[in-house]
C-alpha cells in the first residue's frame, strides 16, 4: 500500500508540519484537553433546550404554554443569530494568532454567561428584565460556541497522523455529546427528585451554576497546551504575512468551498437540534410522554451515539468522508419520517429504539462532518473557513430547529413535520457534499 504523504512529495504538493514527530503523550493530552473543552462549553450550551418546559414557566409565567414553549424556543434561536459573527471574530483569532489562545478564551466566555443565567431572577421578581438578560446571556453563549466546535476540530486535526484525522476529529462530536448526556442525566434526576414547585422554584438553577468550575478547569488544561505543528510551522514561513487577513482571502480564493461547506453542515444542524436537544421536549409536550421517562429515551440514545461516533471516524479514516456523508443523507431522506411514525406510537421501547436509530444514522454525518470541514480549507485559513461555514448554517438553520418544529406542528397539526423538515435539511446536505472534492486520504495544506 503507498503512502500518500510521499505520493505527494513525488507531485509537488505543499505539505503541512510533520506530525509525526509528536509524541503519544502530547497526542493524549491534546485529545483530552479538546474532549474536555469541548464537553464544557455544550453542557454549558444545552442544559437550555432539556429544561426549556421549566424556563417558559419562570421566565414566561403569563402565556400559555405552547406559546410560552414557542418564545423559549425563539429565545434559543435568536441567541443563534450572533453565531456567524462569532465565526468571523474566532475564525480571524485562530488563524492570526493562534488555535489554543481563541479556545481558551471562549470556554471562559461560555461559563461566564452560563454560570449568570443560573442567577436570574424569574419573571415574577423582576418582569420582562427576566426575559431580557436570559436573552443577553444566551447571545453570550452563541457567540463563544461559534468559536469552539470550529477550533477544536482543527486543532485535532493538525495534531493527528495522517491516516487517523477522522478517528482524531471524531472527538469533537463525541464530548458534544458527552456534554447532552450529562445535561440529560441531570435533568433526568431533577424532574425524578423535585416537584414543579422546587424545579421552578431553584432546581432548573443547579445544572447552570456547574458552569463555572468546570469552565475554570478546562481552560487551564488548554493553556498548558502548545499551538499546533501546522499552525507553528506556518507562523514560521517568511510569506506567513500573507494570512494576517484569512477572512478576505477565505471569500476571494475558497467562497466554493465555503458554500459546499455550509450546504453539508445542513443535516448536521438541524439534525443535532431536533434529535438530541429537542427531542425529550417534543416527547413530553406532542407526543405526552412522562418528561422523566422523555429524558431517560434520549439519555439512552445519547450513550449509543457516542459509541457510533467514534466508529463513524474510523469508517471515514478508511473508505473516504463523502461516501459517509452521503450515505447518511440517503438514511435520512428515506427514513426519518417513518421514524417520527413509530415515535407517536407513544411505547417506550419503541421510542428507544428508534431515538437509537435516529442517533446512529446522525453518527454518520455528526463523525465525518469535523474532519471533512477542517480538510476542506488550507492551513491558513482552516479555522476561518470551518467557522464561517458551520455556524452560518447553525445559525440559519440549527438554533431555529426547535422553534421551526413546534411552529411546524402547530400549524399543520402533524407530529410528523420535524421529521419532513429534517428529510429536506437531508437533501440539500446531499446535494452539497456531491459536489464537493473527496479530502481523505490527502495531506493537509497550508495554502
């Protein structure tokens, strides 16, 4: 079997830093402080969209509930809108002065805003302030997530051997989930141990105030870290001043991949929203099952997911990350509807399973997804060009899954419109990474 990092010495291709000079250690605490990071900040993130029920009621007493439920939702979504901004400011950060220094800094932006949430007071203590600073903070947290799930994927990455980017990258998706999991767990025994009174009361308070020692410790395990071998390498070169403005250079020399990019994030976006975040809300209110037993369905799935994630890496490590992303696509156009189907049969069982099945063909997109981004952009513009794209569909299309949803079952009166929402959001993805370059299997570049 040829290597095609001396294949492409052979033709001449710009190569990136030698990463196989970093030591198994290094590697190790890179994986880590990225796993740790990266779990922090999407805790911090999603403990909103479990305990939105409880929210409407503190921070919305006076609507009903669906229209409550619909301006929490809203609220999530509105904090999405400043997520492209957040791409650019993190985007021009990471690839001027470095991946690990923007990484630091927005985890402790994420704590900061989340930790602050848990100190609110409700509506009925101070009115609409309530809704106005819940909403200032979760403009906060999209404005530091924008900068984390894009950083993090190229920092693993650049770290990674050659043959293992996809397992490497993996990681991302993984602590993201592992983060759902502990928000679900969480949510999960809180619901099972107080009564509505105390839930609203301070119960929904206690996964928020989590933020800030955790956000601490994450942090100082990114300082201790190095940037990068191809960032390093890169800042290195004489001509490095050619990057000093990435984010003009990204919409001159790379808008098609930029626009590809963003059409394959599409699934991701919507898909991670309606399954994993959405989901127990969508169980309990449409569906009316027990919001315990709805957490419980989803903190199963979110176990499996995590598995599946890591062995999606490794699938697209060796048969290549667009037969992966397509393959999820196709799964999703075919069988998401029927699985909204089963889901409104209202067993358990079943709805375990099929969350199972849902999170599984997610895995597909979800596991390729980082690592096909980071490739698809050169060294000097990587962090630019995966931020940019990823949080430009996220914020379109991702925050505003939630709200879509319940707006779509409203209007039409079926349980099933999220699940013809996420078929469409499948097709455009599809579309999408078609047209895109296969980017495994190649050596990364700096420009």
């Amino acid at each position: 079997m040829s290597d095609p990092q001396a294949s492409s010495l052979q033709a001449g291709v710009p190569q990136p830093a030698i990463t196989a000079g970093v030591d198994k250690q290094t590697r190790t605490r890179v994986v880590a402080a990225s796993f740790i990071g990266n779990f922090v900040e999407w805790f911090d993130y999603a403990v909103y969209g479990y305990l939105a029920v409880t929210i409407t009621a503190v921070f919305f007493p006076e609507s009903d509930p669906k229209t409550g439920l619909m301006l929490t939702f809203a609220l999530f979504a509105i904090s999405f809108l400043v997520r492209p901004l957040g791409g650019f400011v993190w985007g021009h950060l990471g690839d001027r002065i470095g991946r690990r220094t923007a990484l630091s800094w927005s985890i402790l932006l994420m704590s900061m805003a989340t930790f602050c949430i848990a100190l609110i007071p409700g509506y009925a203590t101070i009115g609409i302030w309530a809704p106005v600073l819940l909403l200032v903070m979760r403009v906060v947290q999209g404005f530091s997530a924008s900068g984390e799930y894009a950083g993090a994927s190229a920092f693993l990455v650049e770290y990674a051997p050659a043959n293992r980017r996809g397992l490497y990258a993996a990681v991302v998706p993984a602590s993201t989930a592992t983060g759902l999991l502990l928000g679900s767990l969480l949510a999960a025994l809180l619901t099972g141990l107080l009564d509505s009174t105390q839930m609203h009361d301070w119960g929904w308070r206690l996964p928020f105030l989590l933020a800030a020692p955790m956000g601490l410790i994450g942090r100082y395990i990114r300082t201790k870290l190095e940037d990068t071998p191809a960032f390093r390498e890169l800042a290195e070169e004489e001509d490095a001043a050619a990057a000093k403005a990435p984010l003009g250079d990204l919409f001159r020399t790379y808008w098609r991949q930029l626009l590809q990019a963003a059409g394959a994030v599409l699934l991701n976006a919507v898909g991670f929203y309606v399954i994993l975040s959405y989901m127990p809300t969508y169980l309990s209110q449409e569906i009316g099952l027990d919001e315990t037993l709805s957490f419980m369905a989803t903190t199963v799935a979110l176990a499996t997911y995590i598995g599946f994630i890591f062995l999606t890496g490794m699938l697209s490590d060796r048969y290549g990350r667009k037969k992966i992303l397509i393959t999820a696509s196709v799964l999703f156009i075919v069988l998401t509807v029927p699985a909204f189907a089963l889901l409104g049969t209202g067993n358990f069982l079943l709805i375990v399973l099929v969350q199972i099945l849902l999170g599984a063909m997610l895995t597909l997109n979800d596991g390729t997804l980082p690592s096909f981004l980071a490739e698809m952009f050169p060294t000097k513009v990587r962090y630019s060009g995966f931020a940019v794209s990823f949080n430009l569909s996220n914020a379109l299309f991702g925050g505003t899954a939630p709200l879509v949803a319940t707006m779509l079952i409203a209007s039409t009166g079926s349980d099933l419109a999220p699940g013809w929402y996420l078929m469409a959001a499948a097709v455009v993805s599809l579309v999408a990474v078609g047209l895109s370059a296969e980017t495994s299997h190649k050596p990364l570049r700096h420009r």
